[in-house]
C-alpha cells in the first residue's frame, strides 16, 4: 500500500462556473487500477464523484479518461505503471462535460451512425451460414476488436478542429464492413465519406494509433478506404461508355 | 413527466436487443438501458455460444437432441427438459441468423463457422469469434437495432415494476441527466436485466451487474425460481477475478496443483479439465482447501504446451488480460486462477414463451429462469439463451399488446403509477433527510463478503443460518440509511442505494433457498448433504414476496426422454 494523491478535474454544469481540480489522498494497493483508486474515493471520500464503469476489463469502452496527459481506460492503467504517486486525472477532450469525469459522446454516435455501420449482405442468405475463408475473416479482426470508447476521437486534432469530421472509430468501422466478404453495400452509397469531413479530414498523425487501448490501428483503415475508394472511382472511368 | 409506449424492453446487453430486433415493427418499443448498451456485460462473454453444426471433424454425429441432453445432464436434471430442446433446437437457425448480421465467426478450413470442445458437451459444438464472441455479437445486434431505428433511453435506471391485481402496467426510471424520476406506462414490459453476480465479493461480472432486475420484479409479486443456483467459474484471474474462459481448456490448457499434478484426474478422469464448470470449480477449491494450491489461495491454468502461435490466434484476449491484469504472458508462464461467481442458473420465474406469471410481464436471459440450466450452465449455452429467449420474449410480447388491444384502461393505469411514484418520492426524500454516519457502500460491501464467506461454494447449514440472519440485519440498518450526495445530477450513489434493496432480496432468497434445499445437485452443493436426492428433491424452488419476506414453495421439473441417472463425467 502506499499514498498516493488523485488530482481530479471536478465539474457540475449545474452549480459551477468553471472546472476546478480537487485533490483527494487514498492509501491504494499499487496493483490497483486508476478506476479502482476512483471507486475507493467515491466510496470513502466523496460519494458525488461521478465516472462511467462497467465491465473493469477493458472491453466494455466505459472507462475512457486522461491519466497523467495519457488518455487511456482507467481500468487497465495499473498504479505501479505511472511514474509518480501524483495521479492527474482529467475528463476525454473533445466532448462536452456532462459532470466531473463523464462526457457527452452524442456526436461520436452520430458520427458512428453516418457511415451505415451494419452488414448489408444480398437479399438471401446461404441456408448453411456464408463459407467463408479463415484468412479472409482474419482480416477484419483488427477492426472488430474496437470497443468504441471513444479514445481516439478524443485525441484526434481533425476533430478538435470542430468541422464535423466523422473521427477515426466511425471509418475504422466502415472499413471493417466495406472488407466483409459478405457486405454488398454498393460504392454509391459509401461514397458520401469522400470529403473533408470524411476519409479526406484525417491528417495521418496517428494520434488514434496512440491511444487506442485495443490496437485497432484505426488510421490503417481509413488509409484502406481512401485506396479502395481510388480503385472504385478509377473502375467507375474507365466503365463509363463513349458517347 | 409520464411517457407512453407499447412494449418496453428493460436492458440493451444480448437478450434485450434480440428482444427489439424480433418485436413487431409496428409497435411503439423502447429499449431503456442504465448503461450505453453496449457497455452491457453480454460484451464480456468470451468463449462462444453453442449449436450443433457439426462442423467439427469430431462432431459430425452431432445433433440438437445431443445437445439437449448434455444441457439436461449438465443441468444435474434440474432443467426443464422440453425448454432444453426448445433452445436446443432453435440454436442451429440462430446460429445461421447472426451470421446472416454480420457476425464474423472464425471459421474452419472450407470456410464454415469453426467450432471448439466445451466442458460437459459430447462433441466441439461452440461456436466462436477468436475469444471475443460476446463483444462482437453485442455489436452485431448493437448495429442490426441502428439499422432498424430502435428507440433507446440510455442511462436510464429502471427502478419500479408498477404491478397491480397481477397486472403489470409500467415503470419508473430514474433519468441519470436530469436527475428525475420519470413515470412510464406500457402495455407489456420485458425485463432483459442480467445477473446478479455483484452480490459475491469475488465475481467475474461487470460492476454493474447488481441484480437489481430480479429484485424489483419480485418485490412487485413476481415469483423467482431456483435461485440458490449461482455458477462459481473455474477459472477467474487471481486478483481481480477476470474471466479466464472455459475456451482456453477447449483449446487444450491444464489445470495444475502445487504438486506438478493435472488434478482433475482425481475427480473426472475422462473429461479431465472439460467437466461441466460445477466440478472443476469445487475441484479446485478442494485442491486450494486441502493444501494443494498456492499461497492458499490458488491453482494454476498452463497454456504454455498450447504454443505462441494457437494462444495469440485462438486465445488473444485472454493473453492480453493476462499481460494488462495478471503481469505475465501465458506463453511463458501460467495463470494463476482461482472460482470466483459466474452466473445466476434462476431468476424470474417465465415459462417457455418468457412470459411471467403476472400479465403483460415478460422475462428473458440470465435474469430469467425458464429453466435451461437446471442446477448448473453449460459453457456456451449462457449466450445462446440470451439470443434463443430474447427472441421468443419479443415475439410472444408483441402477440400479447396485439391481443389486449383496447382493453386496458389507461386512466387506471396512470393512476397506479402516480401512487408508485408518490411511494419511491416518499422514501427518496426520506434518505435525503435521514443523517446516518455510514453510505451505502459500507453495507454493500459486508453482503457481499458474507454471501462468499457462507453462502459460496460449500454450504453448510449452521453457515446458511448464520448468513440469513446477518442478510436480515443489514436489511434492518439500511432502513436507516440516508444519501450523502446532495443533488440526484449523475448521481451513481442513488443508483447503489436503489439497487442494493434488490441485492438484500436476492441474497435472502439464495439463502432461504439454499438452507431449504438438504441435497447436492450440480452448482449446490451442501457439506452436510452431500448427494442428490432426486426422492425429494427433484422441484423446483419458487420464491413469493410475502408480506416482506419470501417464502418457498416447490414445482415439478418437466421430464420428456431423459430419465434422470448418475451424473457422471
């Protein structure tokens, strides 16, 4: 055990006019994670300390926050990990506080919703399940581990710029349908994330490979789209009939 | 404020979106869910789900009625037998249905749905997405109900079931972003909550999952069935008792004792590590017990033989908890695990159309008991009821709001919930006025060791006796709680307050259920009775909310082809 100090950015837009930090000491096990140190406060200290929590096991995408300038899920960043027995904790950036650690996340849904993210197969189905081979399924494992906490929209600066821009989970996820073997959605209609708010708004930083918890890597797939969408537009010129 | 739907679906893990998917599409339906659903503990189910494709090489003589007897065995002859085969089965078109959504099963060479071995299963029949299967079916039906314009209420906690003259006729909820109490009328609900696996100190489960579904549901006159089944998981991550999933024993792992020995051989010497989870988690704690374990405290699962390349393809969450929670690679080292609460085998008391005992009151997935599982789940079967059982409960609740039509009176309807409301106001404004030096944490924490300590994995009477009393006088001091916070904006202390009233009845029933039940079947298992007694004992045990406290009466199990035997493995 050992004492350690939690600075944490505190914010009811209901009764305060600004954020404030507020510093809370705790004796924590250094094998606790950040969101058990939180839930100990919570329980012991301040019981108006409010943060999103569900699964502790990094796959439910709750947990998002910025740890000591690191956004990250506070259930898998163990104390003993951080450098300092100081620990900043602060909420995701680019969202609106709805109170101290929890954030609104309407516009990274809205985002998701834009790119139509579900299988859009043919009409029938094969009555025995696709046949599908191992490799090609592998390959949108990458994509599919996503949890969609939001960690990356918060780190992106395409996003902090405020114009809209779709963020890196919602292309990832378009791109994990648009390489599904069983996925018919036509080009036409996955074309509209041909623009700056789209595919086009990612300034390749990699911010998004940085913090994602999950390794999703979600830039390779938007540089997927964009090299798909390149061939498919190509395809579409040299189909085109003389007059 | 008073909103109007027709069916309102209470919970958005797997059971509560494959309940909207299959509601009638011109019905007014809303999911309400405390969580963002896909923060749902359905997203944390690992291993896979069960059919009988027979894909496998070693499973082409594989069928339903297999199936549905290991279910039956596996259940120690508890379940019902015709509810068995029902999900049985509908589990091969369900199958076939997810896949048809989007869910990206691994697959075998030829390219159909790969399945692996699973405990207490004759032939590899589960199915699988690497060792993420709930997160990716979660998602699927996440983004089937996006595609369809479902209508969700996020962060909403449901806190009364509104049932009058064995009717139910809507809900409160609590709105997290307004901090108000909002009055619902419905002319169905399905209560797709979950489990209760917070109510154990050691547990598997999300944080969230405190029961309070099952709890609000009985306070209200619905029965609850079987409860003093709780499945303690073989293998949870010593520490903070992550799920280590029964796939990683699919896939070949050990089960090894301070001695070097794969132990199991002592107690299922020909299913070893794959007998059903009841075994192997009191086989363990034997070992632990007797001296057999480390530090008193656990054993180890090897997966080291498996090799790099089938632990990072076939098992690679469970590598990443291992290195992120445990601090090791379980390609070098093994994992040290110990039994930690799993799942809830009973639950509300539905039939096998999910519906209830009380009109318009539907019930589905792990906070239902239809029953499937009997004394003791099967590895793969927890998910395939969510899917098999959401289903039936919207389809059989949308038929039901067809057939009332008309003939429920709205006037008396709100009346009833305005009284409802009138009553939770009353108690919310007294714990804001009482001042008692203790939170509500303080008591949540001494159930729940208490339920481990005495109610676990062995039982005993005197222990059970010894619990049920204790239960009752944490129930006596949180009468005398009050709330700390101030202001109900986010308050996640209200939440714990509400939902620990239903964690008080459901410890209360286990027990009570428990220290009724003088037999061992499957994940019961009574030190001072240590065989199955099928003479007097092969019911079910139904609990009533009466006058405060519950009382037990018991219901014949339904028996088709499979006459109860010696479960052997």
């Amino acid at each position: 055990m050992g004492k350690y100090v939690f600075r944490i950015l505190r914010f009811d837009p209901q009764k305060d006019k600004t954020p404030y930090f507020q510093e809370f000491e705790y004796e924590s096990s250094p094998k606790d994670a950040v969101l058990d140190a939180l839930l100990n406060i919570r329980e012991n200290l301040d019981p108006t300390l409010s943060f999103r929590h569900s699964c502790r096991e990094a796959v439910c995408g709750s947990c998002g926050m910025v740890i000591n300038g690191r956004i990250t899920l506070a259930c898998r960043t163990i104390l003993e990990s951080l450098k300092d027995k100081l620990v900043i904790i602060e909420p995701l950036p680019n969202l609106e506080i709805q109170k101290d650690l929890m954030v609104d996340l309407t516009p990274f849904w809205q985002a998701l919703r834009e790119v139509e993210p579900y299988l859009q197969p043919a009409e029938s189905h094969p009555p025995k399940g696709y046949r599908i081979d191992a490799k090609q399924m592998e390959k949108i494992y990458q994509f599919i581990n996503c949890i969609l906490c939001g960690c990356c929209y918060s780190a992106c600066p395409v996003v902090a710029r405020g114009q809209g821009y779709f963020g890196p989970a919602a292309l990832a996820k378009l791109y994990r349908f648009v390489r599904d073997p069983r996925d018919l959605r036509p080009f036409s209609q996955w074309e509209k994330i041909d623009k700056p708010q789209g595919i086009w708004g990612c300034d390749t930083v990699f911010r998004c490979h940085d913090v994602c918890p999950k390794d999703v890597r979600p830039a390779d797939g938007i540089e997927g789209l964009r090299r798909k969408l390149i061939v498919e537009k190509l395809k579409k010129v040299f189909r085109r009939k003389p007059k | 404020m008073i909103v109007d739907h027709d069916l309102v679906i209470v919970g958005g893990g797997l059971a509560g979106l494959a309940a909207a998917l299959k509601a009638a599409p011109d019905l007014d339906v809303v999911v309400i869910s405390k969580v963002h659903p896909l923060r749902s503990h359905s997203v944390a189910a690992q291993g896979g789900i069960n059919a009988a494709l027979g894909n496998h090489p070693e499973g082409k003589d594989d069928s339903w009625e297999k199936h549905a007897f290991d279910t039956v065995k596996g259940s120690d002859y508890l379940s019902d037998q015709t509810a068995a085969e029902l999900m049985c089965q509908r589990a091969i078109p369900v199958l076939y249905e997810l896949e048809h959504l989007g869910v990206p099963f691994s697959r075998f060479p030829g390219g159909v749905i790969a399945q692996r071995p699973f405990g207490g299963a004759g032939f590899p029949r589960t199915c699988y997405a690497a060792d993420r299967t709930g997160l990716v079916i979660l998602h699927t039906l996440y983004e089937q109900a996006l595609r369809r314009k479902v209508r969700f209420y996020e962060e909403w906690l449901v806190t009364n079931l509104v049932v009058r003259e064995g009717r139910c006729y809507g809900l409160l909820a609590y709105d997290l972003h307004s901090g108000e109490i909002i009055s619902i009328r419905a002319k169905a609900v399905i209560f797709a909550t979950g489990g209760y696996g917070r109510v154990y100190q050691k547990s598997t489960n999300a944080l969230i999952n405190l029961g309070s579904g099952i709890g609000m549901a009985f306070r209200a006159g619905v029965p609850l069935k079987d409860m003093e089944f709780v499945q303690f998981h073989p293998t949870s991550l010593l520490g903070k008792n992550i799920l280590i999933t029964e796939g990683a024993r699919g896939e070949g792992g050990y089960l090894i004792n301070n001695q070097g020995k794969r132990f199991m051989a002592d107690y299922a010497p020909s299913t070893m590590e794959l007998a059903p989870r009841d075994i192997v988690a009191r086989a363990i704690q034997t070992e632990i017990n007797e001296g057999r374990g480390f530090e008193g405290e656990y054993v180890y699962l090897d997966l080291r033989h498996l090799g790099k390349e089938k632990i990072i393809k076939r098992l690679p969450g469970i590598r990443e908890i291992c290195l992120y929670f445990g601090g090791l690679d379980p390609i070098e080292e093994p994992i040290p695990i110990q039994p930690a609460q799993h799942y809830s085998m009973g639950g509300i008391d539905v039939d096998e159309n999910c519906a209830s005992p009380i009109e318009g009151f539907y019930a589905a997935g792990e906070c239902s008991c239809v029953s499937v599982h009997g004394a003791n789940r099967l590895g793969g079967n927890s998910m395939l009821e969510t899917v098999v059982f959401g289903q039936i409960a919207g389809r059989f609740a949308s038929e039901y709001i067809k057939d009332i039509k008309g003939s429920q009176s709205d006037e008396k309807a709100l009346g009833y919930i305005q009284d409802e409301a009138a009553r939770l106001q009353s108690k919310v404004n007294q714990w804001l006025k009482n001042k008692s030096k203790r939170n509500v944490y303080h008591l949540f924490h001494r159930l729940r060791h208490l339920m481990m300590d005495k109610v676990g994995i062995f039982r005993e009477k005197k222990k059970l006796a010894e619990a049920l009393e204790e239960i009752r006088e944490i129930r006596h001091e949180y009468r005398h709680l009050s709330l700390w916070s101030d202001c109900l904006h986010y308050c996640q202390e209200f939440i714990t307050m509400m939902e620990f009233e239903s964690m008080l009845d459901i410890a209360e029933v286990i027990t009570m259920g428990a220290l009724a039940r003088e037999e061992t079947r499957g994940s019961h298992y009574r030190t001072d009775f240590p065989t199955r007694d099928d003479q007097h004992w092969l019911k079910h045990t139904i609990a009533r909310y009466n006058d405060g406290r519950p009382q037990l009466t018991y219901r014949e199990v339904k028996i088709t082809r499979y006459e109860p035997q010696e479960r052997k493995y």
